[in-house]
C-alpha cells in the first residue's frame, strides 16, 4: 500500500533522513521505533507533505504521492495524527470528529465511521458536547485517533500516541489501536518510543536511527534480536 523508497530529507538543508526504505502492505500494522531524534517525526511529516524529500520516491496504491499536493493526500485515504495531540480546543468532541470527516470518503461513512468511533471510545459519546480543550490528555489522544479515523482512512498513521500519557493511560490507548486494527482491517503505521509495546503490538517494525533503517523484521525476528534487547528493552 505505501511504498517509500531512498527517501532524504531535511530542513532548511540540514538532513534528517538518509535514503530511508520501507514498505507497509495493506492491512498491515507496522511500527517504527528508535530514539529522540531519529527522523521518526520527519518521516511521517516526509509522507503527509509538510515536509519535502530531496531526494527518493513515495508511493501510496501505486500511484506518485510526491506529485500529490498535501492539502489532497487526505483524500487519498491517508490520516495522518500528529503527536501532540492537536486537537481544536475550542471546538466540542463532535465538532472535532466532523472536521476529520471532510474528506469523500468520511462524509460518505460517517454514520457508520461516527458508531465505530462511539464503540472504540465510549467516553466521546459520553462527552460528545463538551469542549476538546476541557478534556484530559487521554481522552485529547483518543479523541485525536478518532477524528483521523473519522476520515475514513485506508492508512492511518499515529505519531507517539503514548507522549505525554500515564502507562495506564498509554496501555489503554494501545489496547484501543490494537482494537481498531483487528476489527476494522486497518492499515496502521505507527511511530513510539515505547519500543517494547510497538513491537509486542506491530506485526513488522523498523528501527529508525540517525536518520537511516538501521533494522528491519517482524516483531519476533527483533524482540529476539541482541541488538533491541540491550539497546532497547532492557535485557
């Protein structure tokens, strides 16, 4: 489904992401870790458009994104969530959700997408008409991950869900991806530094660092690998 391939890029002509290649197949849940500063950020920001590769080629269904203007990817099917949340506080829960469902696709499901999201987060419905910005920071992820969904995506692309959040809290919204994945089909790409839950949780994983894929397999092939137990998961 996404196909990225030698990508660089960078700001302002200092590189951040050396000839980067990865590959997410449809309804697949992939995740790439690796440290503050890796580029992981960079590459999600590489792929929605905000920032331009100088070099390289990205490809979403088979078709040229890179010949795709930003504001029209969304309307491709890719949803990208931001970390940080950014949600529009002034703005009620619903409010929020119909602004991700702009796109032909979200405002032909959105009835459907709108019971989905009320399933996966009861607590939206609970709080449909208050303000994003009185909500708390987990309910703000959740609430981030829904409007994305509300989109009706094909790829939806979550940037450290876990920022920010109490364990508990992060445990929850993991549980919640792993959720929507299962029952919806969904193409995820996910961006944590929680290494350990990206890759019990992904079915492939990436290792981002200093700008390069410095690892690559299934979540077995890197749990097992010495490198990730000792750099990565305490072992």
């Amino acid at each position: 489904m996404l196909e990225i391939q030698d990508i660089s890029a960078g700001y302002g002509g200092l590189p951040v992401l050396r000839d980067i290649t990865l590959r997410v197949g449809a309804g697949e849940f992939a995740a790439i870790v690796g440290p503050n500063g890796a580029g992981k950020t960079t590459l999600f920001k590489t792929v929605s458009g905000i920032v331009q590769p100088t070099a390289g080629a990205i490809r979403f269904e088979g078709r040229d994104l890179l010949a795709v203007a930003p504001s029209a990817r969304p309307h491709l099917g890719i949803a990208h969530v931001p970390e940080g949340r950014q949600v529009f506080p002034s703005l009620t829960v619903r409010e929020n959700l119909e602004m991700g469902a702009r796109t032909p696709a979200g405002r032909a499901a959105w009835k459907d997408s709108l019971e989905k999201i009320h399933a996966w987060f009861p607590v939206l419905a609970q709080r449909a008409a208050a303000l994003a910005g009185s909500l708390s920071g987990g309910q703000q992820q959740m609430l981030a991950i829904a409007r994305g969904l509300a989109s009706a995506p094909k790829l939806l692309m979550l940037d450290e869900p876990s920022m920010g959040l109490a364990p508990a809290i992060a445990d929850e919204i993991f549980e919640r991806i792993v959720s929507i994945h299962g029952s919806a089909g969904l193409t995820i790409l996910l961006v944590e530094q929680r290494v350990a839950e990206a890759l019990h949780y992904a079915s492939r994983g990436y290792v981002l660092e200093a700008g390069r894929i410095a690892l690559e397999g299934t979540h077995e092939e890197l749990k097992s690998n010495d490198r990730i137990r000792q750099a990565y998961l305490g072992m």
